[in-house]
C-alpha cells in the first residue's frame, strides 16, 4: 500500500535551500519516490500554520519511506537542509 511524506517548510537561506532541493531527486529513485508537488501557502484557513512551503512525495510503502530517509544518500542532505530552512516531516500511510 502506498505511503506519502509531508513536509513543511520555512526557508532561512534561499541559496543553501536550493542546492538541498536540487539534490533530493537523486535519493529518491532508489526507493521508488516521486514528487507529488510542491506548492507555497496561499492562506490558512482554519488553525495556525506557520510555515511557507509544503512538498508531498509518494513511496510504494511505508518501509520505502523509511528506508529513503534513513539511506546515507538522504541523511548526508539532512545537515544542508537544517542549515537552510526549518522542516517538518511527517509520513503517511494509505488508508482503504
């Protein structure tokens, strides 16, 4: 069953943010992951939300997910893009 990862995002440093995001598509392949999109805040309609940017990707499973995040070409993104924008990752499962 297909899993999908969320995540929002706050950008501190533009040029720091796009070297990250020009090297992500490369780590994803491996475990079956696509971009679904991304998009910036247009409103906020009920609740608070505080961050900018938003990027949904899909994964054949949950293990696929994890497997991407915890593969050694991911994890030595994670120190670019903590440098450059505050994020926030939360994965999902398919429901029926």
């Amino acid at each position: 069953m297909a899993a999908y990862l969320v995540g929002h995002i706050r950008v501190r440093d533009p040029e720091g943010w796009k070297q990250y995001v020009a090297q992500v598509p490369g780590t994803l392949a491996p475990f079956g992951g696509e971009v679904l999109f991304r998009g910036r805040r247009a409103a906020v309609l009920a609740g608070e939300h505080r961050y900018e940017l938003v990027v949904a990707l899909r994964f054949p499973s949950p293990d696929a997910v994890a497997s991407w995040h915890g593969s050694p070409a991911y994890q030595a993104l994670i120190p670019i893009r903590d440098a450059a924008a505050d994020v926030t990752l939360v994965s999902y499962e398919e429901v029926a």
